[in-house]
C-alpha cells in the first residue's frame, strides 16, 4: 500500500515549487522531497541522540551529493560512479552551511546531518536554492532543535532590471550572480559576484530577495504548522556558571584584558596560555572544572572583547573602528614564474604566483552544469598550517581553501581580458604565509598585482576587505569594524567580506553567527569596505604597480592567433593528425583549433611561432598566380622536382622552368632538400599549379 503524504505548492518565480511531506525518507528526523520545475532534490535532516562528547563546536555536516544520472549521464573514469564531491558541490554545501548554522543552538553539541541528494536536474530551476529550501523545511519540521525557518533566493540582473530565480539563459547575460537568505526578519547570508554592480544597487538586490523570502517562508510556516515535531530536549555544554565565578575570582576582568588587548598575536596566545596554566594550578583538584577551562576561558575572552568594543570603541590592536591594519605590496618577488606579487595587512601576508598557458589547459568540468564545461581561469588558495604558527600534515584543500578560491575567482573574473584579446589559459595560485585574519581578501589584492606583473590585460584593478560586527542587546546598538583581525573575528558576530573595483563590486560574501542582519547594518558594512577598498587601490597597490605590463614575461609562452576559414580544419590537422603534428615538431610549439577557425600557436620562441603561422597560413591559402614562394625540394622526378611548401602542401615545378638555360638532369641544378624561392605561374591546361624557379 502506497504510503499517504500531504504535498504543498506555490509559485515561485513563475515555476512551481512542490514540496511532499512523508513521502520518502520517514527514518530521518525530518525530510522534504523537493520539487521545482523537473529539479527534484531530497533533502534530509538527522542528529544523533547524544551529544558528541570531548568537542566545544557545533559539530554540523551538510552534504550537496551531485549525481549524474540527473543530467542523463554515466560519470567518467574506470569505476563509473561518482567519486568526491566535486568544487561546485562543496561551494553549494558551505552556502546552504551558513545561513542555517547560526541558528542551531549554541551550546548544542548532538552531531547533525543535512544531506541532499539532487536526482534531476531542469536547468531553469535551480538545484542549488532548491537544496538550501529543501533542508530548511527539512531541518524546520523535525525534532531537532532549530530557530528557523530560512529561505532563499537567486537574483540575476539584466539591464537594470532583477530578475528572480533566472533561468540559464538569463544567467549567462545577467550582471549579477546573488544568493540572499533571510530570516522572517533579517537578511542572514548574501553570496554573490558581480560585474562592478554599485553599491546602491547591491543594497536594492539583497533586499529585493529578502522581500520574496518572506513569501517562501510564510510558505514553510504552513508546512511545519501541519507536519511539524515536537523539538526534543537536549543536554547543554555550556560552562556553569559557578565556574565562570570561580574563573573570575582568580583572573579579573582587568587582566583578562589586559592579556588579549595587543596587536601581536603570540603575545596574546602566550598571555591566554598563562591564563589556562593558572586555572589549571587552582583546579587542580577538581576534575571536572578542568575540563570547563577552554571553553570558559574562550567564552571570558569572547565577553571581554565585545565589551570593549563595543561600549568603549577599543579595539584589541589599538586601532580606531574604521582604521585598516598597516598595509605592504610588491611585485616579482619570485623569479622565472610568469607574474608574482606579495600582499601584507598587519598579520596576514599572501603571496600570489601567476601561470599562463595555452587554452587547451582550461579546467575541464563536468558536473550538473550543462552549459559551463570548462573555464580558463583559476584560482587556487592554500592555507598551510605554518602560517598560524601551528604544526600540521598537509592533506589537500578542505572546504575553507576551496571556498576562499572560488571567492578570489569570482572578484577577478570580471576584470579579466576576453579570449580574443588574450588566448590563454590563466592560473593564479595565493600561498598563505601568514595569517591573521581576512585571507581571502588578501589574496584578491596579491592577486591583481600578480596578475597585472604577469602581463595579463586586466580592466581595472580589483581590492577585497572585511568588516566585522558586535551587536548588544538591541538591533541598533552594534558597531561595524573595518578590517577586522582573527579574534574580532572569533569573536564578533560578522565576517562581510567585499570585493570590487573603484566602479563597483565584483563579490560578496557574508558568514555571520547570529541571527541576521539589518538593513542599516548591511548599509553601513557595504560603505565601509568601499571606502577601504579604494584606499588599498589607491595608496598600496597602484604604488606597487599602477598598470599591467605591455607584454608577458620572458618564461612565460608567448601565444600567437589567427582566424582561418573553418573548412579548412581538417588540412590543417591531416589525416589522423600528420599534418599538425609535422608542424608541432619542426617548430615546438603546441596548437589549438577552435570550431570557428581561431588557430592559437603557442611557444617559448617567438621565431618558431611565427615559422608555425606562417606554414599554417600556407596550407590555408590558395597559390596565387605571379606570387613568390618559398618551398623545400622533396623529391626529384626526369621530368621536374616536387617542393613542399608547408607540411601537406606540394607543387612540382617542371625542368624546362628550373633554370633560363637549358637543364638536362634536373639533378644539374637541385639536390634532395634544397629551399629555393619559386614564381607561380597559375594553373596548367590540366587544372594544376605549376611553378617556375628561373622566373624567381
């Protein structure tokens, strides 16, 4: 007997968004069956019964599982089925992640799993919004202990008009790429890229989205109000409050700040370890209060600082609310690489390495997208364990790295040159030597200079920053902090990290820990980090490098283009590729034909480039009568010599044309392997070309 469930519906951006309640999945604490469109997502929510003992994290997993049958295809590689996620599924996690994570309670410590299994996939539905509301219906009608719902929106931008939830086609003209979740109140997570959107109409975006999330969660209000659990109880990790007593009686206020009040970060890790050393001494006898010393000593820490911002305006280093921590650039710190450049602000330091390469190096994807399958730039990020002063093995990019790449990618997309105005492949790739805050932003700075030092045509420069945020008891006591450092952000409530160019922002991306933002917040953070961005520009990076350079560097390949007509491919290329690849070993250098007929040549030896184009050019182009050419004798008959012009290209020119005297062996006047200029003398009575050397 098939199993009853109750279905909801609304519209959505013009398309239907269906929601079945109890239909699959019952074991779960709470599951949504989703769909939008023909995108069809499950999505689920379980939590363990007990908390995960030893930890002082919420220990939350969200899973965004791609597969291929989706899209109708069979995945690649020998054992046909889907591996690790791919980057685009772990960029989706990491956004349905955070809005939903802020709204957990903070001291629940049961091990929670939002997974969602995408298993079709209609391109103008979007799998990635109907997976972030799938798990906040999921996670809203179980008995997990949650403070939602959320909802979420896509916005596109298209002459100046919004467009909601855009479909693929609008996607690919739009000028925007947003992502908005909101709370019934307050706008709880923005992603977004941009191609120099102003400011005022961002602000206008995010809360165009946030008005249409209240309509989807009025939606999901019904759902929970009808299939609903009771939330069931849980057993808190939060310090008792004796302890905090007993902690406070030994180290006082006025030390505590006095310990993380310093704009060095050792010293202030040292003070914290000496503070943790002392508890222990007096603790010693009490073994359960020892175990209370991290997380209380964390939370006195925590208190301490957001007092002192936020009633008396003093930040840990010393510095005012809108000042930005000492700043460094400079370019070609690394030699024989095709572009460096090196970005410091106060603690944190990132060093961006430039590579160009043919087009044929562009990333290959192949994923649920059906309309991207590769991409010619790409920015990788790495954050070794050195860099914050910690011992660590290196086992690969997390979900921080990628992410903060993906971030760096998105901000520099917009400035970069077309393929027509440069054929290449681009790879920037930003260490992290040290760390102190706001890397990923860093990293947007190193990487512009890198980039422009690499000889890569940027349009304009582009600068991220981060602000912060502490809020007090209402929503208009808050003070937003520019630049904020590691423990403004630990600490704080806010990590709103802009990019852009003087124009306009390029990305945005917002993590916050409580329960949303304001708009006047919004507003204000926005403002800052413009203001902040221009002056990185202006005084640090145009010093550095005001423009990028004519021409790329000496060990970089030098690339060459051409247009050729595209039935001509296939002299080009040869039978099973002999022609082509002749001229890749006569002249070392790699070639890539397009569909349309743009040939890139591509060399270290710009000589050897040239000699390509011009054999190409040769096999491409008809003799022409009266022109003068230049051949290779390769083989030698009584009655003539055959020359190839360019591999695949012959013409014979004929005894009685080799000489103004008379030739009796044409051996008289060529050997095997000469290189002798020819006249054309058009076509013969029997339709071929023929030349003559005597009239060269």
């Amino acid at each position: 007997m098939a199993k009853e469930f109750k279905s909801y519906s609304m519209d959505l951006a013009g398309r239907l968004l269906r929601v079945d309640i109890g239909r699959v999945a019952a074991q779960a604490n709470g599951a949504a069956f989703m769909h939008y469109g023909d995108t069809v997502v499950l999505s689920t929510a379980t939590a363990s019964e007990k908390p995960r003992e030893g930890i002082d994290f919420f220990p939350l997993s969200v899973e965004y599982e791609e597969k291929m049958y989706a899209v109708g295809k069979i995945p690649g590689g020998f054992n046909k089925r889907e591996g690790k996620a791919s980057e685009h599924a772990v960029l989706t996690s990491r956004v349905i992640d955070r809005p939903m994570r802020p709204l957990f309670p903070k001291d629940y410590r049961n091990d929670v799993t939002l997974n969602n299994l995408v298993m079709s996939v209609d391109p103008d539905c979007s799998p990635e919004v109907t997976a972030m509301l799938g798990s906040a219906i999921a996670t809203s009608i179980s008995d997990i202990p949650f403070d939602g719902p959320i909802a979420a929106t896509q916005v596109g931008l298209i002459d100046g008009e919004f467009v909601f939830n855009p479909t693929t086609d609008q996607k690919n003209v739009s000028d925007l790429s947003l992502t908005v979740a909101s709370t019934r109140d307050k706008v709880i997570m923005i992603e977004a890229g941009a191609n120099e959107v102003p400011e005022d109409k961002m602000i206008e975006a995010i809360f165009a989205a946030h008005e249409l999330n209240q309509k989807i969660i009025k939606f999901i209000d019904v759902i929970v109000a009808e299939c609903g659990k009771e939330k069931h109880s849980y057993e808190s990790c939060s310090v008792p409050e004796e302890v905090m007593e007993a902690i406070k009686a030994i180290i006082t206020p006025e030390q505590m700040e006095e310990a993380v009040f310093t704009d060095e970060k050792q010293v202030r890790e040292e003070n914290i370890r000496q503070i943790k050393e002392k508890l222990a001494e007096a603790f010693a006898d009490n073994e359960e209060w020892l175990g209370y010393i991290d997380d209380a000593v964390y939370q006195y820490q925590k208190k301490t600082v957001r007092k002192m911002i936020l009633k008396d305006h003093k930040r840990p280093d010393g510095r005012a609310i809108n000042e930005i921590r000492p700043l460094a650039a400079e370019v070609d710190l690394i030699p024989r690489v095709h572009g460096s450049a090196m970005f410091t602000r106060g603690q944190t330091q990132i060093c961006t390495v430039t590579t160009l390469a043919p087009l044929s190096d562009a990333q290959r994807i192949d994923g649920l997208d059906l309309t991207e399958t590769s991409k010619r730039y790409m920015h990788h990020y790495n954050f070794p364990s050195y860099s914050v002063g910690e011992t660590k093995p290196s086992r690969g990019p997390g979900r921080r790295e990628i992410g903060h790449g993906a971030l760096a990618e998105r901000a520099l997309v917009p400035v970069l040159p077309s393929e027509e105005e440069f054929p290449y492949a681009i790879r920037t790739v930003s260490e992290t030597f040290e760390s102190n805050g706001s890397t990923s932003q860093a990293s947007i700075c190193a990487s512009t200079m890198s980039l422009m030092a690499a000889g890569v045509p940027i349009k304009k420069q582009v600068a991220g920053i981060s602000a912060g945020l502490v809020t007090g008891e209402t929503d208009d006591d808050y003070i937003v902090l520019t630049d904020i450092q590691g423990l403004e952000d630990f600490f704080g409530d806010m990590d709103f990290k802009v990019a852009g160019t003087h124009d306009g922002i390029t990305a945005i991306q917002m993590d916050i820990k409580i329960h949303g933002l304001t708009r006047p917040i919004i507003e204000e953070a926005i403002r800052r980090t413009k203001e902040a961005r221009e002056y990185i520009i202006n005084e640090i990076m145009t010093p550095a490098i005001a423009e990028p350079r004519k021409e790329v560097g000496e060990y970089a390949p030098k690339i060459t283009q051409i247009m050729i007509d595209p039935q001509k491919i296939g002299d080009v290329v040869g039978p099973k590729g002999k022609i082509i690849n002749q001229i890749i070993e006569e002249t070392d250098v790699k070639i890539d034909i397009n569909d349309d007929g743009a040939v890139s040549v591509c060399g270290l030896d710009q000589k050897n480039i040239d000699k390509a184009i011009d054999m190409i050019q040769m096999i491409v182009s008809e003799f022409e009568a009266g022109k003068i050419y230049t051949g290779k004798v390769v083989s030698i008959k009584e009655f003539g010599a055959f020359l190839e012009f360019a591999p695949g290209k012959e013409g014979m020119v004929h005894i009685s044309k080799l000489d103004k005297h008379r030739v009796n062996r044409v051996e008289d006047v060529l050997t095997l392997g000469d290189v002798i200029k020819v006249k054309c003398l058009g076509k013969d009575k029997m339709g071929r070309i023929s030349f003559s050397k005597k009239d060269a």
